[in-house]
C-alpha cells in the first residue's frame, strides 16, 4: 500500500467498528491491555441488535453441533459476573445480571422429550460435563408456581441467567469513555484503508488511523470484511418481541422464551424468521408468541401488551461465530456472532486479549470460528 | 373535595357535568374529559407511584405516550388515565407501584 500512517493522527493502538455489545466489549477487553481505542459507530440509523435483543446469558443447548461453542459459552458465563461487578463499580449502573440458572419450557411431551435427547448427547460429548436437568409438569410447578396445566414441562441449566442488556449498553460506553476511550458517531464505515503500519477507517469524511482494526459492525462486516481480506458471510434473521406492562414479581428465573425484568417488565419473544433487512413487526407472529407465552404462564392473559419490535440477529451459515485474522491484512480482524451479551465477557477476555497479543485461549480452539470452514 | 388546582377549564365549551369517585372522594367532571384532566383539575395526585423506586408521579404527556398516569380505573390496574373517558359513577384508586397479575383467566 502507497500511504502510511500519518505521524501525530495515529498514537491509536485499535480502531473498532462497530459500537453496539459485541464492540464495546472487545474495546473494554483492549482496554484493559492498556490500549487506545477509537470506536467507529454508525449512529442511531443502525440496525442495531444491542438494543433489540432478549438480554438472556444463556447457556444450556448452545453448541449442541459444535463442542468449541458450547465451551466458548460456558466460559463466558463463568466470567459474566466479575465482569458485570466491574461495569457496576466503575459507573454504578446496576445491570441486573441474575445468574440462578434458566428453564426452557416445552409444552409438549415430544419437544421435552426431544430437548431432553439434545441436552443428554451434549452431556456424553462433554464427558459428564454438562449440567442439565430435566423437569416434568409436578416439578416445574414447584419451581415456578405460575406455569401453565397443560406445559408438559422444562429444562433447567443451572448455568443460565439474564441481564439488562440496555443498561448493560449504558454501561459499557459508560466505561469505555471514563478510560479515555474514544467513540466517534460519524454515519456508516465507507471504507477500509490497509497502509503501511496500519488501517485508515473512513467514516463519509472522516477518518481516523491505528495499527489494528477490528471488525464487529454486526450484519456491517459482510460488506467490509472483503476490504481487508476476510469473508463474512452473514444473514439477518429476524426475531419479534413483545413487551407487557410492569406486574408485581411472579417469575425468577429467565426462559428461552419468557423473562421478566427486574423493574417487573414482562419480555416475551423467540421467533425467527427469514425476511431480509426487514426490522419490522406482524401480527401473525406477535399473536403466536403472546398465545404460547399464555399458554406457559396463563395469568400474563390479563396483562396489556405496551409495545413490540423486531431486530435483526446476526447469522453465519452454521450460527457460529467468527473469530479471524486476516492473513492478507495482519492486524485486521473479524469478530461476529449472534450471541453479543452471553459472548460479552468473553469478548472483553479472551478473545480481546487474542487480538491484542496473539495468545490463544486454553478452554477451547480459537481455529474452530476461523472463517475458512464457510469456504469449502 | 378537590383542593387547589394550577388547571382551569375553559367555559368555552360548557359539557354535562359527570360524577366520579377518586380514592373514595367523589368529584365533578365534564363529559368528554380523560380522567386524567379530571383528576388533574381536581387537584389530586400523585396519582401513582413507581414499581422501580416507589416515586411520586402525575399526568405528564397527556397524549398516551409516557404512561405516567396509570391509576386503576373501575378495577382495572394499569389503566392510562390520559387514554380512558369519564363516566358517570367511575371508581378511580391510584395505582400503588407494580400491579399484581392476577390469575383470573376465564
């Protein structure tokens, strides 16, 4: 490449594009290597998935096809609470992580049995290693008074839990402007400059030089990723959510598809669809979510829906993500799931500390996400 | 009876007079009026308090949005006072933190 880095415009050490979970996690990991980061953020015309998510740290059934993810998972869980008490600490801002485990409600003998039959295969693959229980109608009852007579029964992890995910947001910008970091809110990425010691980042007129860049503009990367020799080979899929008004605290803990928050927020969603960029609702798909989420907890019949919204997941062809450096580019770098907030610790952990110094995780092989396995 | 009130009504527009209950004390309405106006014109409030933090709160937006107003209305909790029409005999509480969700499916 013909230019370089411009002296005085580049004491950036990396430059993150993207600032929704998957972002702000990776820059608070450099952070705490002691880096300078600059964040490249489209603004509030993104698409988004930090703020239309279901805020599940969810663990149980992840990585049924691919023990690497399942471990990835479990790790990130692990490390979830020191890094929620260090997001708390340092602004004060109560994210609500609740770690007491989660339930995957079937309402049908044949799904419970089926998930019971998924769950038991990971267990032998994880050598014993994999807690799960399975619960019937009387023993779910017991542990959620409110369940529904005609749910055949649950799952339970003990691993799983929930947290707010828009003051989880909140609080990682919080944190990474309090270390100095830079978020810069300038429109779409236009252009991905490789030069000489570095990356030049254009954001319209804008732009702004380091010595790595990292990729995790969300469905963004697939049109960038190929700037600087990476592939990403991404799909929206679409999932509704409905809001119900604030009830008095009826449910502990978080299910795959119904959780209340801790103001009392009832959060029911769990569809996926298959529509392109359409980020938008349907009554068909809203009226299904609500009839099973009565049908789980019938009291939620006499609770007012306040609003509903659709935002788009991230998807790679198998669900997995990607973690790669680009071999035409070194210190370009992808970073790419669907799973931003259960992910989020162990992007700030590892997979930041990856970045910054090459060293490979221990609890799982990094070259399982590599992107090459989509090119056959 | 109501006490003070920063809100006037305008005698442009004379309605039929309403009567409803507020927290057991009865007060005079005009027909057409949300029951938020009426509780506002009155001079009674707060008229909730928050799930989160037990906070004192009022009619705010007046237009449905902020939800600031919700009261139990004729034994309905939750209920937007901006949004719902006086009507004769109407029972209106103020609406004490989190409702409760009742198991009561038919």
């Amino acid at each position: 490449m013909s230019a370089a880095l411009t002296p005085g415009h580049s004491d950036v050490d990396a430059t993150v594009v993207g600032g929704g979970l998957v972002g702000l996690a990776i820059a608070l990991g450099l952070q705490d290597q002691g880096r300078r980061v600059v964040i490249v953020d489209e603004g509030d015309i993104a698409l988004r998935a930090s703020r239309g998510n279901f805020g599940l740290v969810w663990v149980q059934g992840k990585g049924d096809t691919c023990a690497d993810y399942a471990r990835l998972t479990r790790l990130s869980a692990r490390q979830w609470r020191a890094f929620a008490d260090d997001l708390t600490d340092a602004t004060g801002i109560d994210i609500q992580l609740s770690q007491i485990g989660g339930l995957y409600i079937c309402l049908s003998d044949d799904e419970l049995q089926q998930r019971q039959q998924m769950l038991a295969s990971m267990r032998l693959e994880h050598n014993d290693d994999y807690p799960f229980e399975l619960l019937d109608h009387t023993a779910l009852k017991a542990k959620v008074p409110a369940i529904g007579p005609t749910v055949a029964g649950a799952t339970w992890g003990p691993e799983d839990g929930h947290v707010n995910p828009l003051l989880l947001l909140r609080a990682m910008v919080e944190r990474f402007l309090q270390r100095q970091g830079q978020l810069l809110t300038c429109g779409p990425v236009t252009r991905i400059e490789p030069i000489t010691g570095g990356f030049r980042v254009h954001a319209g007129k804008q732009w702004n030089e380091s010595t790595k860049v990292v990729l995790a503009a969300g469905l963004g990367n697939k049109t960038l990723a190929p700037q600087v020799g990476l592939s990403a080979p991404l799909q929206p899929n679409r999932g509704q959510v409905l809001i119900a008004e604030r009830v008095r605290h009826f449910l502990d803990y978080p299910t795959g598809h119904v959780r209340q928050t801790g103001e009392g927020t009832i959060q029911c969603g769990d569809s996926k669809e298959d529509v392109g960029f359409d980020c938008g609702t349907t009554t068909d798909v809203l009226a299904t979510i609500a009839a099973r989420a009565v049908r789980m907890f019938p009291l939620l019949e006499q609770v007012r829906l306040v609003r509903s919204w659709g935002a788009l997941r991230v998807m790679t062809p198998d669900g997995y993500p990607i973690y790669q450096q680009s071999e035409q580019y070194p210190g370009a770098y992808l970073v790419t799931c669907h799973s931003g907030v259960t992910l989020a610790a162990a992007h700030a952990g590892p997979i930041a500390a990856w970045i910054d110094s090459g060293q490979h995780p221990d609890d799982f092989a990094l070259e399982t996400f590599h992107g090459q396995r989509f090119s056959v | 009876m109501a006490s003070d009130s920063a809100f006037k009504r305008l005698p442009a527009n004379p309605a039929a007079v309403v009567n409803i209950w507020v927290e057991g004390q009865p007060i005079t309405a005009r027909a057409g009026e949300s029951v938020a106006a009426a509780v506002l014109a009155a001079g009674l409030g707060p008229t909730r308090t928050t799930p989160v933090s037990a906070a004192p709160r009022a009619p705010y937006c007046m237009m449905g949005v902020c939800f600031e107003c919700l009261m139990e209305i004729d034994g309905q909790p939750n209920s937007q006072g901006c949004m719902t029409q006086v009507s004769e005999g109407m029972q209106v509480r103020f609406q004490q933190g989190a409702r409760e969700p009742l198991e009561n499916a038919s």
